[in-house]
C-alpha cells in the first residue's frame, strides 16, 4: 500500500468510534450541548449579532471540528475571544449587512487557519510570549465584563470602547433601568451560586431560564428581549453562501487578526488536554480542524469558532473519551435547536450580558499575573502594554501590538541570554570552563564557547563580548592570535553571523591572526560548501563536529598551536 493509502487508512481507523466509548461520549455530549445554549447566544450578542448566529456555530463547529482534530478532547465552539475580536472587526459595518459580513469573516478565517496549516506555521506559535497572551486575555476579560455593564443594568451609555461606556454607566447611575438591573444582576447572583456547587454545569442554563421567566410572569415588558433585535428562525440554518455585496478587502484584516487569536488559543488547549490514550496531538492538524469548522459554521450560518478552554475542560468534566464526545454534542445541539429555537426569542437579554460578565470574570487569573509581573520589568511591561492596547484599541489593532511586543521580547532575550565563556585544555587534556579575557594576546590561542541564541540580536551580542585583536602585529609573520570559536549543536547559522564572523576574521588576519570554528554540524559544512560559503569566508577555517565532543575543538586547538608559536617557546 502507498504511504497516502496507509496515512488514510490510519485517519479512517482513528475516526471510528469505540464501542466501549459510544455510551460515555453520548452522555458527556449532553451537559456540553447544553452549556452551548447560553454561551453560544452570548457570543453572538458580544459579536453584536443575532444569538442564532451562535447557536447554528455551536453545533456546526463541535461537529466538523471534531471529526478532523487530533486533541481528541478539544472542543471547537464560540470563544468569547473570538467573538468580541469579529465584533471588533465589523463595529463599523452597517447593521442591515453584518450577518453576511460575519458569515464572509467567518469563510475566511477558516480558509485562513488551513493556509497556516498547509504551510506549516503552527512552529511559530510558541513566539506569542506567554506574558502577551496572559495580557491579551486579561484585556478581552476585561472588555467583556464592562462593555457588558450596560446591558446588564439596562442603562443607556455613550464612547467607542468598553472602558468609556463602562465609566458612563457608573458616572451616571440615574439611568439605571431597575427591572433590567433586577433581572441581569439576579442572573449573575445564580451563575455565582451555583459555579460553587455540583450543578455548575447548568448554571448558565438556570441563570438563563429563571430571571427570564420571573420576567414573563410579572410581565415586566420594559426588559428587552432577544426578539427586540429582529425575528428569530425557527428549525434549520440551509447550507449556502452569504451575499457577495457583503464581502470587502477591508475583512481579511479582521480575518487574519482572528485567525491568530483562534489559533494561538488552540494551543493553549492542546497542551492543557493530552489525549487518552497518549498519542501527541499535531499542531498543523489542530490549525486545519479549527480551520474546517469555520467553514461548515460560516455555510450554514454561524460565527467564528476556535479551540474553547471552558468548553473542553467541560467536555472533560462530563467524562468524555474520545473525539466523538464532541461530535455528540453537536447533535444534542441540533436536537435543542429542533425543539426549542421557537423559545430564544424569549430570552431576557441581561441575563445573557450576566453570563458574559461571570465568563470574564472568570476568566481573570490575578495569581498569574502577578506571578509574571514579579518575573522582571521587561514580561511585565510587554503584559501590560498588551493589556491596555486591547482595552484602548480595535482588537486588530491590539494583536498587532501584542505581536510586536512578542517579537521585541524575543530580540531581547537573545541579546540579553547570551554568554560567552573560555574553554582551557587543562594537563590532563579536559576542556575546563574559565570567564572569557576581555583582552586577546598577540600569542593566545583561545577558544571560546556560547550560550544563547545567536541569530538577530544575539549576534551582535556576541559581536560586542568578542575579545579585540590587539592593535598591531607582535612578532614575525604567523605569530598571531587564533581564536577558536566552538558551535557543536547549533543546526543552523543565519547571514548576520556569517557577516559578524567575516568581519571578526579580518580583524584577526590583519595581526597575522586566524578564526576557527569547531564542532560545526556535517550538514551545514556541506551546505556551506554548495552555497560557496566556504569560499566567501576563506580566511575562516572550519572543524567538522565528530561522535566525540570536544575532539574537533582540541584538533583546532592542536592546528592553532602548530601555527601560531611564541617566540620564545
């Protein structure tokens, strides 16, 4: 059979249920469809859409997702942070085209997450420093709890970001809608009751229906209801296309920005729930799932969906086993859609900005932060720059500071974790580790070895902790200092270096001086050979790194030895 027969028939065969796990994963899809209700609604208000949009996602992407996923337990649903980076994205969109514009954004994120896979960039998803992500959710928990306020009391508000219209609502209390307020913070006061007992599973459920139907038996018709937003369908979503008018060049921003929210949230899933049976999960086949169930969310009618921390951890909880758990899930969903769609009109809306509140709230972790704002200045800052970009910024615009607070950290560990040691072969020819000179002799031959990154910063690093060639030749030709440079382990060496150590060399041959590098890899000896690099940097000589570690370095420094003697050995 060929190696594509066999990888199909090993999908195939991981597709398939076990017996022994029809029954828990039927049971633990229950609890989690129905934990879908509210959460999906919500998302959909924090997107500033219909609750349908959420719903027809949570049963679209646990279904799709889950089929496709390699962390089995994963569970791809709405997220709050996806949902409040679309809403972000379509805040200036004309209300009568946002649902088709959620829908196009929605295509293109998932088209966008299967790129990243097909090009393999789930490499370079460790980059986002853990710092910006905690910043980055803290300021999406923050943003969702008060820009939720206003609904939550029923109270009018004015500003462009949750921070201002929150500070409106509290400088203002007269506005305060005291039936609205009764129900959302009622609500709020069930979800925190019952998050501390066993029934926290249903809380948001509970919370859902009980303020809800206090308000159709009292009849408080002043409290806005989910059908004040426009008709809600019954039964379905049919398969099919948002309108093409819809679509501008202006979403795939937006579409990229919550791509690289999705898929960096993923992660974090994916190392928080190992599968059962130990197998590693694939960050390329997590990206494409995730990818695939935006799709089959945006064709019939749903919104983003990504890997959702709450919800996984749930899917856990419930007793899940296997990969079918979700996809169950998303049937139980079907069926509530089937029997209750008819209800969601119904739904109280304070009641859905209580369980956004509680969810941010929730999702809040002081003792983590605290831990990385006491683990230097330099985490701290880019945490806290991350925050407040969220909290002031389009949340695009606020990933694209988060990044470059990654990136900016990243060049600044390499420049500052970098450490540049003397290795001394002693009388009984071990390498000894010694501080390196600041000063290179007219007749040393030292070698050096690194610790840290050397591309970028690093590099130029290094640049600066190079000992200095003496000022002139010191004796006759070919007395010159050699300076052996040792790089076993490192696979590959960037143009930078390769400029820095040119550059190194001819400083050296300008005193009669030489630079070796030892314990090179065999692979990049031969690259640098067909590449003509070994050529270019002719005045460099190079030790192919062998089974025996340090042989290469004492052969160098036997070489440099042999010809660099002082005059008067």
């Amino acid at each position: 059979m060929s190696p594509v027969g066999r990888r199909v028939r090993g999908r195939l065969r991981d597709l398939r249920p076990r017996r022994a796990d029809l029954r828990a994963d039927l049971v633990a899809g229950l609890p989690r469809a129905i934990g879908s209700v509210p959460d999906g609604m919500a998302a959909s208000v924090l997107a500033g859409l219909s609750p349908t949009h959420g719903l027809y996602a949570s049963f679209a992407g646990p279904i799709a997702g889950g089929l496709s996923t390699s962390t089995r337990l994963m569970v791809i649903t709405t997220t709050s942070a996806a949902a409040l980076a679309a809403g972000s994205t379509l805040a200036e969109v004309d209300r009568a085209e946002r649902a088709d514009a959620m829908l196009w954004l929605t295509l293109v994120a998932g088209a966008l997450m299967i790129a990243a896979a097909v090009l393999r960039l789930d490499r370079f998803i460790h980059f986002v420093s853990y710092s910006v992500m905690l910043g980055f959710l803290g300021g999406i928990a923050t943003n969702i709890v008060l820009g939720q306020l206003p609904t939550l009391l029923g109270s009018p508000t004015e500003g462009g970001v949750a921070v201002q219209k929150a500070w409106y609502v509290v400088t203002h209390p007269g506005g305060v809608h005291l039936a609205t307020a009764a129900c959302g913070l009622g609500a709020l006061a069930l979800l925190v009751g019952l998050g501390r007992t066993r029934w926290a599973t249903y809380g948001a459920l509970v919370a859902l229906v009980v303020p809800t139907a206090v308000v159709w038996l009292t009849d408080a018709s002043t409290v806005a209801r989910v059908s004040d937003g426009g008709a809600i369908p019954t039964g379905l979503p049919t398969p099919g296309l948002p309108s093409p008018g819809a679509f501008s060049l202006s979403l795939l921003v937006g579409a990229a920005s919550v791509a690289a929210i999705v898929l960096v949230q993923g992660a974090g899933v994916a190392e928080a729930l190992p599968s059962p049976d130990g197998s590693r999960s694939s960050g390329r086949q997590d990206f494409a799932a995730q990818g695939v169930g935006n799709l089959a969310a945006g064709l019939v009618g749903g919104q983003v969906v990504g890997g959702s921390v709450s919800q996984s951890a749930l899917n856990v909880a419930a007793g899940a086993r296997s990969r079918w758990a979700s996809v169950f899930s998303g049937c139980w969903m079907l069926a509530i859609l089937l029997i209750f769609s008819g209800l969601v009109g119904r739904v109280a809306m304070p009641t859905l900005a209580a369980v956004l509140v509680f969810a941010g709230w929730s999702t809040i972790r002081p003792a983590e932060l605290w831990s990385v704002a006491r683990a230097g200045s330099i985490p701290a800052i880019a945490m806290v720059c991350t925050f407040v970009a969220v909290l002031a910024l389009p949340v695009a615009e606020a990933v694209g500071v988060g990044l470059a607070a990654s990136l900016l950290m990243q060049l600044n560990r390499e420049a500052l974790d970098l450490r540049v040691v003397r290795l001394r072969l002693d009388d009984r020819g071990r390498l000894v580790q010694e501080p390196a000179p600041s000063r290179l002799l007219p007749y040393d031959v030292l070698v050096l070895d690194v610790y840290g990154s050397l591309f970028f910063a690093g590099t130029r690093t290094l640049q600066r902790q190079l000992p200095p060639p003496p000022a002139a030749k010191a004796g006759p030709p070919g007395h010159g200092p050699v300076v052996v440079l040792r790089l076993r382990g490192r696979s590959t060496l960037g143009s930078t270096f390769l400029k820095m150590i040119g550059d190194y060399a001819h400083q050296l041959a300008a005193v009669d001086g030489a630079l070796y590098l030892s314990g090179v890899d065999a692979a990049l000896v031969r690259r640098w050979d067909r590449d003509g690099t070994t050529r270019a940097y002719g005045n460099v000589r190079v030790f192919e790194a062998t089974p025996v570690i340090g042989e290469s370095t004492t052969f160098a420094i036997q070489v440099g030895r042999t010809h660099r003697v002082s005059p008067g050995s």
